[in-house]
C-alpha cells in the first residue's frame, strides 16, 4: 500500500481539475461533465399540460357538431407533403409499401385540405419499427395544438410472435412411426417428418379440427424441454409487419374510437414522436359509422345452420401478440387444465396479470371446414379482482373474402363484442361469449377461410367507472391538499379552524364527491350483479366524505382517515384499471353444443391433488431449464433472488449463452448469507451473483474473491461500465496497483421525483440547484407542504469537490472544512426547516404533501408506476439539484450503489467463469434479463443495469432515459475502506444530537472523528495494511520525513540546469518558512513555489508528461494491469521528485510537500 496522497502528484492535478469546475474525481470517481439535465419542462410548459381538456369536455364543446361525409386520405410521403422538425425522418418500403420513417424523438406535419366541416376519425397504417420492447407512443395535434389530453398519450402496440419448436411425438405401442406421421399429414402437418424414431413437426400457422383432434389425442406440445421435461418459455420476437391503428383512449376508458373537429379548407395533422420510431403507410381521415348490435348482426344470419368442426386452440400457442410480457404460463391448480400434468412444468394457459393493461391483446388463428353458426367457448380464471368482471373486446380477421362477402370480418363483429364480460370467480369457468348476462353470442364461419380472432384488453363498463373515479380521487386529494394548507398534516384537535368559514367551497366538495362514490357503488354493484369489497370500500369513503364535509369538527379527527382512503381509493383505482383474465383454451364448436367441463369432479381432484403433493417432495427446482446434466466443466453460479430471476436467467443461459459458449453452467438459487459458510467450507460457487460493494472489498481483502484485472479482455469489459461503478470494487495493494475483484451488475442511486401539478399550482419551477430548492420552501411551507430529503451528507459532500477519506483511506475527510460544511447543510435542512428524516415516501409524495422527494430512481419509480397510477402524467423524475460554482456550472453528482458479480477463490476453470461474468454483465444478456423482468412483473420491474450500453436499450420512454442518462453520466461513489463500516453509525449518531438534541452539527461531528479514525486504523492493522493514527507523534514521525524531503528538494533545485540566481529568493524563504514552523510562513512559500511552478507549466501538461516519463507509465490509466505497470515501472510516484530532472517538476513536488507540512503541522497542534 502506498504512503499517503501527500505523496500522490496526481492528487494536486485533481485539485486543479475540481476548481476548474471538472466532475473527474479519482478518488471518488465521478463521472461526466459539470451541469444538469436540460430537459425539464417550464412551468408555462406544464400549466399548459396540466389544463387540458378531457375527451369528454371536448366532445360536449362539438356537441352540435355532425359527423362528415366523405373520406380524405392524407398525402403522407409525397413530395412536399410534410414537414418535419429533427432529423432521421425518410421515406422507406416494408413488404412493397411505402411510407414515411418517423424516429422516436421530432415530429411531422401534413397539410391536408378538408372538403366539409364535421367529426372525422382518424386512422394510421403503420409498419412498428423493431426496436426495445416498448410500445410506440405519439402525440396527436391538430392545428399545432392538442385538442385534449388524452390526444398526448397515444399508443400504437407491436407484434410479437414466439419462436416456437418443432413438436415431437413418439408413436404409440400398436403404430410404427411412419404410420403416425403419415396420420400427422392427413391431419395437415405438412411438413412431417420422422427423425430418431419420432415424429417431428412445426406449430401449425392456421388450426383446423382435424389437426386439433390430433393434438389432443397425441399430446402435441411445441415447447423446448430441459433435462427434467420441464416445458421452457419460447422466446419472444418482434414480428414487424403492417398494422392499422384506430385513434382512441389508451387508457381504455373510452371504448369508442377518437373523433376531432375540422373545418373545411386546410388544416394540420401534426404527430410528435415519443418513443421507439414507426414506419406511416397512410393516415385516413373518415367519418364514424356506429357498428350494427347483435341483433342485426343475428338477423342477417338467420336461418344459418350450426356448423359441423370443432377445433380447440390452446391458449398458450397464440398466433402474436401486442407485448413482450404476454407468455405461456404454468397453472397446476386444476386436474381438468390442457394440460394436465403435475409431475413437470407444463405451460399451459396464458394471460394472468400479465395480460391486464387495456390496449394488450393476443390473436389465434384457425379454419373450419364446415360453414355454419359457432359457438366461441373459452376456459378462464378470473379470480383477482373481487365482484368485478373484466372486459375483453373481440376483433376477427377473414383472409380471403371481401367486404359483403358472407363471413367476411374486418373487426368488432357486432357492437356487444367490444364488450364481453369474463365473471369473477374463484375456481376456472367455462363460457360463451357474452357481455355478463344470460344471453350469449354466436358467430358465422365460412368454410377454409383463414380466421384470425384477436381478444384485447378493455375496460368496457369499468372505463365509466374507471373514469369517474380518477375524478372523485383527483377532487378528493385537491380537497385534502385544502385542508392541510392550512392546518397541516398533524393538525391540533383542540383548535377551531372554522372550515366552514375558511374554505366553504372545500366542504361542499367533500358533500358532493361523497354523493359521486354512492351513486358509483350503487354502479358498480349493477355490473357485477352483487356487492364486493370494492363497493363497501366505496360506501366507506362516502359516508367519511359526509361526515366531514357537513361538520367541522369532524374534519380535524378523520383527517389522518381521510389521507389513509386517498390511498384505497387509489389502490381500488389501480386494481379497476387492470382486467387480469387468465386463458386455457377457446374452442370453436357448433352453436348449440354441449360446452366442456370446467372443473373435476371430486374424485378427479383428489387424485390431482395427492399426486402434486407427492411429487413436491422429488421436484428439483435448482437444476430447473438446465438442457444437460452439470459436469466437472460446467461453471457453477449462485444467485441469492427471487425465483422469478433465478427462472429468467436460466432461460437466458439456455437459450443463449451455453449454445453459444457449448460451456454449461450450475445455476442454484440459494438463500441470502449462504456465500460466506460455503467459503469457510471451501465448497463455494465459481462465480456469485448480486453481491454488494462494500461486501465485494470485505470478501477481497480476505483473499475470498480473485482479481479479474489480469484477463486479457479486462479493459475493454470495463470500458462498458462508469468510473463510479467500477471504483468500489477495486482496491490498491502495496505497489499502488490497482486491482478489481468485480463487474458490476446493478447500480441504483437518487434522482428527485417532484409532483408537477402541485408545483405549477404554487408557481414554482422545477428546481435544478440546492439555491432554487432552498427558494422553494417559504412557499412549500406556507401551504404545510415539505420536502423528502434524504440524510446523505455524502451528495453535499462530493458535489461540493469534496472526498469521505483522506490519506488514501487512512483516516476520514469529515474534518475538513468542505466536510463539515457539507455536513452541517444536510443538517440544516432537517433542524432549521423541521424536514422529517423519517417518513413514507410514496405516500407522501401521492398525496401532495412532499412534492418534492429525493429517492432511489428504480425503487421509487417502480412504485409510483403501481401504487399511484391516479397521478400518472402528474410527475416526473430529474436529475439531483446540484451546488452551482463561481462560474454558474452546476455540479449535480449523485452517489451511486453497485451490486456485483465476482469470481470466488477456489474457482475451477478461471476462463470459463471469466466468459460467464462477461456474457452475465453485458449489454445482450442485461437487455433481455431486463426486458424479461419487465414481462412478468409489468412496468414496475424496472432495472438499475450497470451496463451504460444496456440502459439505452431498456424500455424507458425518450423522457425517461435522458433524465436517466443525464445522471447515470453523472455519478460518484465512495471507495470501500477497511473501517468503512464505522463512519455511518457515528455520522448518524452526530445526526441525531443535531436533529433532536439541537446541538451544532460539526461540534458533534467532529466529537466521533478521533473514534472513527481509530477504528479505521484497528481494521487497517488487522489487515497489515499501513496506517496514520491521530496520535501527535506520528505526525511528528510524518512531518519529520517531509522536512527531510524538503531539505533534498531545495537541494536538487539548486543543482538542476535551469536553476538561476532569481530563484535564490524563493529558496532562501522556502528554508526560513520550514524552520520557523508559522504557518502564515509556509503558505506564504507554497504559494510562492506555485506562482513560480506555474510561470514555467501553466496548464500542468508538462508537468504530468514528465511524471509519466519518471515512472515509465500513466498512473490515472486505471486499466493498466499489474503486470502491464510492473513491466513498465521506472519509479513510483512518491520517487518521482527524486529522479526528475525538470525544474518544473521539482517545483510542483516542492509545492506540494509544503502543503503536506502545513497540514501536518496543524493536525500535530
């Protein structure tokens, strides 16, 4: 370990780079460059956003408005067609069609000439671009204007198919396989083949009765299967192809398409790209036409015969999709389930919570031979939300007729199928289709003709609902908001606020939006033809609701109630907005006929329940997705997670890294605290993932990890990550060579959330430094409001230039001036603004009291995104408020956690656990472990990737990822130390003598520095590392080596070449300073010796040229290998005033060994 860093050069030229406004910090690694993000909206930006009008407000302003006549196609790529703002628009051609490209970020307008006033829909042949798995998203003007705000938010879904495998049947007992798969052709299998004795076949692209008929009797599956016959998720691909988009709510509030108001003559039909790009074929302006009832639609086939096929299509095969988080699933609970089979994974149904977001819709393709009236049998579960039904809109496709044609479809079939109502209940139903009555639906097929049925989330008779609940809850909050104005958010009960006085319009709100709930409740019991929980919790607010609006002393003691049912409310909103419905199979049969059976009987079910509990005592679930059996040579990997990541990289591994590696690998999923025992046994993993930085430094300097900086690729792998990421998993050794014990995988640090429409309801703007957030809170605090800060003295700290350690780890910063004062801001903020350190972030912030918090930027993200979705549009998250220099550059760095993959000592084939550690952090596997996350879990699964390549290509939205990036560029973290550990206990309890003892926080600061520097010290002693106590002689022992150096220094610079008589003077001060012991005298000389420093290297250049000649290498390259510097080392870098022959070179040594004197001197005293 090297001495000090009075004895790093390099040091000063950080120094120098901090005052120059620069975020390089070596020591605490800071990344990217000074200032903050740009991309925050204004305050007249989001006021405009906030105040528009709703679709419904929209509508009743036209409500005299007739529908136009005539249909307009817009010129969409023609010449002169169009303008655009922003670069990378181009026309282009898909499949023989041309269209204009549209990136994700500008716009494009067409000018488009309107025969008539009157309502036009609008609808957009599109080709979805291949891209991250998010869907496309726009935004819709007319006239350079959006004409209400549900326009802002459009979302135009991609088509994903799974890549399915050949199914392999065995032949039974009694047939040959030539005999079956001569069977599997008359069936139409095609393309049939016999291979190894089994007979081998692609998933059909169209069903028909007799291939159904063979799947059931042979049990065809189209599933990959691991060593266990466990059934493996297919991979999911996006399938670009040509698309048509009707404008409506994506919400799915509003089940009928958008239609806009337009005057005859020229008019602007502007889209604004806002993520991932589309190709437009044709945009079509065209007046509405109300779709017949299924009364008419029963009329015009009546008299049709019932068909004669039946074909089943199981769910779990779909044709496409509309999102990536639509895939088979695995469902054992029921005996009659297709299939049945409790002694593997079988992935048979699709849907659950993964298929709830209005807009998602899955399609299934198929043929009957037989013309006629069908049934459309499903078999679901819906057995989430209680008493509500979910919605599912039904959409059928005919290949090969046209328009008049008997059984031609080109959407909803009669107006009651955008509507079909799937009933709570708690075990598995089988239904026709119907919209929650009695009644049911059939349907016309014409015979061989190619019918694509697509089922699609909606919220049918909830959107209302739905709707008219984000209402109540956004008056509700606002009537809250009120309230605690003016008394806050613990209001005294014994005085008399006289709310009916003060704020009238508040109470009779509370009155009005009590009598709202009852009539929904009164709503939602008619839809689901029987009270639920949903509607007591309705009632419940109501009659709070009344109670307080209709007296004033009610308000007062229910207030905490009321904030506490803002929440249910919210939660009640969020669960009505999802339509979880989860799917075995749609058989097609003919009308009339007998439906299947949805559950077993009690014989059945006892069999399938005894054989699964039997089983669970013989399933291995850690060897689960493996493809062969572990070996010697295999790479063993641990994760102590969730099963569903332990599921998802398995797939991963399989599917990707070991066909493309041929090297296997032993994942386990293990318990937390497992990785220590097993290195104390000696029977550890190669490599183990998620392991915590601070964890990774305690494994490494007990020689429990191996450094990876010798793998030849290490310098480009690390090339991939931040300086911040990797400075916390290295450490230095004796040589100061720096070594890495680990890739990162994750790292999470805050962001600041702010509530935008409390901000713009007060006037404030978005703050973007310390000073603008400080000015914000008379304001907050006048209304009751505050600020979610966080007790991290360390953002302060490192924004302000500053470090945690001094001397190389050696002993703690919080001495220094910079350190106290950073310290005593982040005090400030909670002693004299009364700002709890302790408080519940997400609700706070949902509610409006914080509307301004500081949080982990996937945690908070991710729950907002599922607990708050009332506020949904009405926040944002930014980059940190940062500290702003004399120069206006506004360093806004964040402290940054890493959690790592490390290779554990005792690994039996270092290279093949090197490949694994790559492959695991790098962009391709941390993209699709992302996207996979996101797929089960939904948008709350959000990853904090390390990869700097990776997070580009993760499913944020344009807005997102730049207020992401800009702090991901932007980021600090603090080297781990030996006695690291201590520093938060101590700092935390200097803290809490501020906070609640009101003491001066750097007089209870520096009353722990003493005993967090011995600790630090004990644990560098434990470990024979050097170490500087704060005892007086050892600074003596310190200062003593200094004048020594000093005494050689002077000497060498009479003695260089370029010395002459004018430097006589500076010596002569130079030696009568160090004698002296003043310190007004040695600052004096030092800055002399830079003054005269630099009049001969202003810039420093020539000085760092000359170190890196010294010592025969660069020292701030941190990817130079120990052997690459022990190869190319001349001298270390504390030698290097000892071999130079440059006089500048020994000036700066010079300059800096009287600093180290005068901090010596004064830590002596």
């Amino acid at each position: 370990m090297k001495g000090t860093r009075f004895l790093k050069p390099a040091c000063w030229l950080l120094c120098a780079m901090m005052l120059i406004g620069q975020l390089t910090v070596l020591a605490s690694a800071a990344d990217g460059s000074t200032g903050s993000s740009t991309t925050s909206s204004s305050l007249a930006d989001i006021k405009e956003m906030l105040n528009a009008a709703s679709y419904e407000e929209y509508r009743a302003k036209h409500a005299d408005a007739k529908r136009a006549t005539q249909t307009v196609e817009v010129d969409v790529c023609g010449e002169g067609a169009y303008t655009v703002k922003g670069d990378g628009f181009k026309t282009v051609e898909h499949d023989g069609v041309t269209g204009l490209y549209t990136p994700n970020t500008g716009s494009v307008t067409w000018t488009v000439e309107v025969p008539e006033d009157g309502l036009y829909a609008i609808r957009i042949l599109y080709y979805p671009e291949e891209g991250r798995t998010t869907s496309i998203e726009r935004v819709l003007m007319v006239n350079e204007e959006v004409p209400f705000s549900e326009a802002r938010s459009l979302t135009l879904m991609k088509n994903w198919e799974n890549q399915y495998q050949k199914a392999k049947v065995q032949p039974g007992k009694k047939e040959t396989a030539e005999q079956l798969k001569a069977a599997a052709v008359a069936a139409g299998f095609t393309d049939a083949a016999v291979e190894d004795g089994e007979v081998v076949f692609a998933a059909p692209a169209c069903m028909t009765a007799a291939m159904s008929a063979f799947c059931d009797e042979h049990l065809v599956r189209y599933f990959q299967l691991d060593i266990k016959s466990n059934e493996l998720r297919p991979v999911s691909k996006q399938a670009p192809k040509w698309m048509t988009y009707y404008l409506r709510d994506s919400s799915g509030s509003i089940a009928e398409n958008f239609e806009f108001f337009l005057k005859k003559g020229e008019n602007k039909i502007t889209l604004e790209s806002k993520n991932e790009p589309m190709t437009i074929g044709s945009i079509t302006l065209y007046p509405l036409a109300d779709t017949i009832t299924y009364e008419q639609y029963s009329q015009k086939y009546a008299g049709k015969p019932a068909g004669q096929d039946t074909v089943r299509l199981e769910a779990e095969f779909f044709t496409a999709a509309s999102n990536i988080t639509l895939y088979p699933l695995e469902d054992r609970s029921n005996a009659l389930n297709s299939p049945a089979d409790v002694t593997r994974t079988v992935l048979n149904t699709v849907g659950g919570d993964k298929w709830q977001t209005a807009g998602q819709w899955i399609e299934l393709t198929f043929s009957v031979g037989s013309a006629g009236m069908y049934d459309i049998v499903s078999r679901f579960k819906q057995d989430v939300l209680d008493g509500i039904s979910v919605c599912r809109a039904m959409y059928i496709y005919s290949d090969g007729l046209k328009a008049g044609d008997e059984g031609y479809y080109d959407g909803v079939p009669f107006a009651e199928a955008r509507e079909l109502m799937f009933n709570y209940n708690s075990s598995w139903q089988v239904s026709k289709l119907n919209s929650g009555s009695d009644k049911t639906y059939e349907v016309y097929l014409a015979a061989d003709t190619v019918y694509t049925v697509r089922l699609e989330v909606t919220l049918g008779a909830m959107g209302e609902v739905v709707s008219e609940v984000s209402d109540v809850l956004t008056h509700i909050n606002n009537d809250y908001l009120n309230i605690i104005k003016l008394t806050g958010a613990s209001p005294d009960k014994y005085q008399d606020y006289g709310f009916s006085d003060t704020m009238p319009d508040t109470m009779i709100d509370m009155v009005k939006q009590a009598r709202r709930l009852e009539t929904l409740a009164k709503q939602l019991t008619a839809i689901a033809g029987e009270k639920s929980s949903n509607v007591a919790t309705l009632e419940k607010i109501a009659r709070l609701l009344k109670e307080m609006g209709t007296d004033d002393d009610d308000v007062v003691k229910n207030l905490s109630s009321l904030k506490t049912n803002i929440g249910t409310l919210g939660t009640f909103l969020s669960d009505a907005q999802t339509q979880p419905l989860q799917l075995d199979y749609i058989q097609i049969q003919p009308a009339g006929s007998k439906m299947p059976r949805a559950n077993p009987n009690f014989l059945q079910a006892f069999a399938h329940e005894m054989k699964g509990f039997w089983q669970s005592f013989f399933r291995d679930y850690n060897s689960m997705g493996a493809l062969e059996e572990s070996s010697s040579e295999s790479v063993e990997v641990w994760l102590a997670s969730a099963r569903d990541q332990s599921q998802v990289l398995r797939n991963l591994i399989n599917n990707d890294y070991t066909p493309n590696t041929n090297i296997a690998v032993d994942l386990k999923l293990v318990a937390g605290g497992t990785l220590l025992p097993s290195i104390l046994a000696e029977s550890g993993p190669d490599v183990y993932l998620g392991l915590a930085h601070g964890d990774v430094i305690n494994y490494a300097i007990r020689s429990a990890l191996i450094n990876i900086e010798g793998f030849d690729d290490f310098k480009e792998t690390a090339s991939h990550f931040t300086n911040a990421a990797m400075t916390v998993l290295g450490m230095e050794d004796a040589d100061e060579i720096m070594h890495y014990y680990g890739l990162p995988e994750t790292q999470s640090f805050p962001m600041m959330f702010v509530r935008l429409d409390v901000l713009a309801d007060l006037d404030l703007e978005v703050p973007k430094t310390w000073d603008e957030l400080m000015a914000c809170i008379p304001t907050l605090q006048a209304n009751n409001m505050q600020i979610g800060l966080t007790t991290d003295y360390k953002i302060f700290l490192y924004q302000k230039g500053g470090d945690l350690f001094a001397d190389n780890g050696m002993r703690i910063n919080l001495d220094s001036q910079v350190g106290l004062a950073s310290f005593e801001k982040m005090c400030n903020l909670f002693t004299m603004y009364s700002f709890p350190y302790q408080y519940d972030a997400a609700n706070r912030f949902r509610t409006g009291e914080m509307p301004i918090i500081l949080g982990d930027y996937t945690g908070v993200y991710n729950q907002l995104k599922v607990f708050a979705t009332e506020i949904e549009g009405k926040w944002q998250f930014l980059p940190l408020p940062g500290e702003t220099d004399a120069e206006g550059n506004i360093n806004n760095v964040s402290i940054s956690g890493v959690a790592a993959t490390v290779m554990v000592k005792g690994c039996s084939d270092r290279d093949r656990a090197w490949s694994f550690m790559k492959w695991y952090t790098g962009e391709s596997c941390q993209v699709s472990f992302a996207n996979e996350m996101v797929a089960i879990l939904g948008p709350s699964a959000k990853q904090a990737t390390a990869n700097r390549d990776a997070l580009a290509s993760l499913p944020w939205t344009v807005e997102e990822f730049a207020q992401v990036s800009a702090q991901f560029e932007n980021l600090a973290s603090v080297p781990n130390y030996p006695g690291s550990y201590i520093i938060d206990r101590y700092t935390n309890f200097a803290f809490l003598s501020a906070f609640n003892d009101k003491a001066n926080p750097s007089e209870a600061l520096l009353q722990y520095i003493s005993t967090i520097n011995k600790e630090i010290e004990r644990k560098r002693d434990e470990f024979n590392l050097e170490t500087l106590t704060d005892g007086k002689d050892e600074y003596k022992n310190l200062l003593t080596k200094r004048k020594a150096q000093m005494d050689f220094i002077q000497t060498a610079i009479k003695q260089n070449k370029d010395y002459s008589a004018s430097y006589d003077a500076l010596l002569d001060q130079i030696a009568s300073a160090v004698k002296s012991d003043n310190a007004a005298k040695l600052m004096a000389a030092r800055d002399a010796v830079r003054e005269a420093y630099a009049a001969l290297d202003p810039d420093g250049s020539l000085f760092k040229a000359d170190r890196i000649k010294t010592m025969g290498y660069d020292m701030e390259d941190t990817t130079l290998t120990k052997e690459d510097k022990k190869k190319q080392r001349k001298c270390f870098s504390y030698e290097v005033y000892k071999n130079t022959s440059e006089l500048y070179t020994q000036l700066k040594c010079c300059a800096d060994f009287l600093d180290d004197i005068i901090e010596l001197s004064a830590a002596q005293k």
